[in-house]
C-alpha cells in the first residue's frame, strides 16, 4: 500500500492523491505525484534520478538491475 499525501523535505507535497502535470516541458498529461510516475528510486532522493514526476510516455525502464524508472535525462548513456 502507498501514501496517498506526504511532504518531501524540499517542501513539494507528493503522493498518489496529489494532481500534478508531466514535468517535459510542453507536455500537460496530468499525473499524480505517486511512486509510479517518479523518476528515481525514492522521493526526495534523487540519487538514481532527478525526482521530478512524468507520465508514461516520458518515463522509461533504466535497464539497470533494479529497474528504476527515469526520465530521458536521467537515463545511462548508451
């Protein structure tokens, strides 16, 4: 089960309650800011990605072995 609303320490609320956009600039898709559209591991950390939160079109397998998800640049070089 996930949390619906929390607040990240940066002061962003996050959670699968909370209505955001895809961060792409241009895009507009509505999300919510829940772990499945996070680019990254963990919010609030943004050592395996950048934390910002994209739709499915925008978000991607890195192919690593833990299967994080990352936006286009945050992706490992190929």
């Amino acid at each position: 089960m996930g949390n619906a609303f929390y607040r990240l320490a940066d002061g962003r609320d996050a959670g699968y309650c909370v209505n955001d956009t895809c961060s792409t600039p241009h895009c507009g898709a509505r999300i919510d800011r829940g772990l499945a559209h996070l680019c990254g591991t963990e919010p609030g950390r943004p050592e395996a990605g950048c934390g910002d939160y994209f739709c499915g079109k925008h978000l991607w397998s890195s192919g690593d072995n833990d299967d994080t998800q990352r936006c286009a640049g945050c992706l490992p070089p190929t």
